[in-house]
C-alpha cells in the first residue's frame, strides 16, 4: 500500500528533470513561433509539450501490466493534438489562403518533443527541438521572400 506522501526522491528528480526538458523544448519552439506574432506561441506550445510530456509519464507505471498497452497514449496524443491544431487554421476568404497551418504543424512537433522528454529520449529531443526552429527560421524567411516575389 501507498502512503500519500511517500515520495522516492529519484523518481520525483526524473519527473522533474523530464518535464523540466520538454518545458524548455517548448519554450524554444514557441519562442519563435511568439517572435512571428502567431495565435500559438510561447504558452500553447510550451503548455502542449509539457501535456504530451505529462500523460506519457502518468503511463508508464503501466508497462507490462496485463492489458494495458501504453503505446495508446502515445496516439491519442497524437489525435488529441490534431483538435487542437485544427483551431489554430483558419482559411482567409479576401485572400483565399488557408493560414496556421505551419503553426499547427509546430504544436504537433511540440507534442513530440513532450513524448520524447517523458521517454528520456534526450539526444533525440534536442534534434526535434533544434530541427524544429531552424526549419520555422529558414524556411519561413524563404517562404516570405517567396511570397514577395508572386
């Protein structure tokens, strides 16, 4: 039996340093996201990552538990990050352009970010992190280079 406030030391660190990670992964990815005045910015995709990084963790204990497959987090994760993103696109009628959705790509990277930060999978978060900037940086400023060509 379990007492209320019966802590291992250890495993409150590892949680702490998991979703210490993935909050840092999502500032980093929001950070950018905000500097662009996007509707998710620094909170939403800091907050997301911290989520996915959160019921990730709260599954774990389950692991080789008799019917319970802690992989279905990870999808629905995944399904529930694509409500959220469908929010955040809009589809402009005076230009008929359809915008955010590099920002609900972004919110989906960020879930992953959470998922890699849950699972210790550190190398591979500050790749996703890393990769994940970069690619709204530069591409973003070719894009409006693009967009100021038509």
């Amino acid at each position: 039996m379990t007492e209320l406030f019966a802590y291992d030391a250890a495993e409150v660190a590892d949680f702490a340093l998991k979703v210490g990670l993935a909050t840092l992964a999502g500032l980093l990815i929001g950070l950018e996201r905000e500097y662009k005045g996007k509707s998710a910015g620094l909170k939403t995709n800091t907050l997301v990552s911290i989520g996915a990084s959160v019921y990730v963790l709260i599954s774990l204990p389950f692991y080789g538990e008799e019917f319970a497959d802690i992989t279905r987090v990870l999808g629905q994760v995944v399904t529930g990050i694509g409500f959220l993103g469908a929010g955040v696109i809009l589809q402009k009628e005076k230009e008929d352009r359809i915008k955010g959705l590099t920002t609900a790509a972004t919110l989906w990277c960020s879930a992953g970010a959470g998922c890699l930060a849950a699972t210790a999978m550190f190398v591979e978060l500050g790749i996703l992190t890393f990769l994940v900037v970069i690619i709204n940086i530069v591409f973003g400023y070719i894009d409006s280079r693009i967009e100021g060509i038509k």
